[in-house]
C-alpha cells in the first residue's frame, strides 16, 4: 500500500495532517479502524476527505482557482477574484525558497 503524508502548518504548529492512500479502499479501510484515537495528549480524529478539500487546504490564500480533484481551474466568476489568478503568492514562493535553502529551520 503506498501512501503520502501530508503536514500542514500554521504558524509552526501542526493543525491538521492528510494521509494519501493508492486507492479509497485502503483510505476507508484505515478510518473504520481507527476513526477516534488519543495521541499522547491529543485527541485525533480521522475521516476520508475529497482531493479537492486537501488542496483548499495546502493552497489556503489560492485566488480565482476552482479545484477540480486535484486539478486547478480558473474560476468562470470573475467578479468574485477580480483580475487576478494565483496558486500561491510571490511571498509564499519566496517562504518555500527559503525553507528549501535551510530546512532545517523552522
């Protein structure tokens, strides 16, 4: 079974965490299993989510993108974006290039 993790963090806490998995099978498999779980301290709780919602949540400041899956589309309603399409700002690319050079800062 292949699978992906992905963490998402705000302001260098981890909020939430996606769990890919090659096929929803194995997703729905995992959940039913372990639905409600304590970490630690911390309670976890798990569900099966679309792609979509996931990539609402790694690109959160996305503008006049409608996701598709995991594919970006521009959004047909333009009033509601104005002009203006990105995936991720220049500040954010600038973050990612900085965190590439020194990953080992947080």
């Amino acid at each position: 079974m292949g699978i992906l993790e992905h963490l998402l963090m705000t302001q260098g806490k981890t909020m939430d965490a996606y769990v890919e998995f090659m096929n929803a099978k194995d997703a729905w498999k995992c959940v039913s299993r372990r639905r409600s779980r304590v970490l630690g301290n911390r309670h976890l709780s798990l569900d099966v989510v679309d792609p979509a919602e996931l990539m609402k949540d790694v690109f959160p400041r996305a503008k006049g993108i409608v996701w598709d899956g995991v594919i970006p589309n521009i959004s047909p309603d333009k009033s509601e974006f104005g002009a203006k399409t990105e995936i991720i700002s220049r500040e954010e690319l600038v973050l990612i290039v900085n965190h590439a050079r020194t990953p080992h800062r947080v």
